[in-house]
C-alpha cells in the first residue's frame, strides 16, 4: 500500500527507534520497512533467555510487540519493563488477541493496532507516542488531569482500548455499554469530550 506521510509525521519520527517484539517474519518485515520509509529504524528483537533487564530498551524511542496470549511469551514483562522505562508500547493483534489480553498489560499499553493493518496507521500510532512523550515533558499533564472523557460504545474490545488509551495518558474517563447509560453519564459528570460509537 502507499505511504501517505505528512511532513510533520515524519519530521518527529525520522532518527527514532523502535524495538520488535514477537512478530512473525513476514510481518516484522513489514514494520521495518515502514519505520525505514520515515527515515526511523524498527529493530526485531528477542527476549533473553534469562530475561529482560532494566537498561533492556534504553536504546530504543519505542516498542512494538505483538498480542501473543502464550504463557511464558514474557509480553507482560516486555510491556512492563517499557513502561517503566518511560518508552510507548503499541501492540498489534486481532480483535479477540487485544481483548483477551490481562487488564494489567492493557494498563500499561499506550496504543493498539487492530489487525488487519498498514503501514500509515502503524506510523500515525507511533508518531502519537512520540508526541505524547514530548507533551508530558513539555508540562501537558496538568491540562490532562482536568479532562474528562466519556467513551460509548456496545464493542466490549473497543471500549477496554479507548479507556486504557485514555487511562495510559492519565486522562479520567466513563465508560458506557449503551446509549442509556451514555446519556445518564453525561448528564452527571458532564464530560468534556464523548466519544461515540456511531450506532448508539
């Protein structure tokens, strides 16, 4: 597919690294290529046999792991471990990989890409967890702390992915399953911002 790359996209990702995790070989070579047509790199990396170690993605802007439920994988640690070292966590999967996914991962995931996916959204993602990092330096907490988002949407997988999106960004959100509960929320809490799901 074609890469549409606005200028201010990849102006903030050109030099920047990111870190591949547990994809197969088709698809990791899909990533890299992608990172390489923005003048960023995307590297395939393994984890360890005697694990991951706290200086494991210090080299790296970022990292993309793929959703991969098999115990042991060690994706809980890897998404743990980025998050503790400050670095933005994309995962891919399907929509039943991304779901099934343990609510203390998905907490420290700050995106996700729903498969099937191209290689535009996988850079617009990416570039927004670079940009994140640099707001949250840049003093944009405070206006984070005081939004207030309500998310309505009868998809229980969307739902757990824009919450924990907006949860991962330090932004309170309400969630709805319906347009009845929708309405009651925003009558009293009366959010900032809704995000819709089209049919409710």
């Amino acid at each position: 597919n074609t890469l549409i790359l606005p200028e201010l996209i990849g102006a903030k990702l050109a030099g920047k690294r990111f870190a591949v995790m547990g994809c197969e070989t088709a698809e990791a070579v899909r990533v890299v290529a992608a990172f390489a047509a923005a003048n960023a790199s995307a590297w395939v990396v393994t984890i360890p046999p005697k694990g991951l170690s706290s200086n494991f993605f210090a080299s790296y802007d970022g990292c993309i792991l793929r959703a991969i439920p098999t115990a042991g994988w060690g994706y809980v640690s890897a998404a743990e471990l980025a998050a503790q070292c400050g670095k933005p966590a994309l995962v891919i999967g399907s929509r039943d990989e991304l779901a099934g996914l343990v609510a203390g991962t998905v907490a420290m995931v700050q995106d996700f890409l729903i498969d099937p996916w191209d290689a535009n959204d996988l850079l617009l993602r990416s570039f927004r967890q670079i940009a994140r990092i640099v707001a949250s330096t840049n003093g944009a907490e405070a206006a984070k702390a005081s939004s207030r988002v309500l998310v309505a949407d009868d998809d229980a997988t969307i739902r757990m992915m824009v919450a924990s999106i907006l949860r991962g960004s330090e932004i309170h959100c309400e969630v709805a399953c319906d347009g009845y509960e929708a309405l009651e929320l925003a009558r009293t809490v009366s959010p900032k911002v809704a995000i819709l799901d089209i049919n409710i």
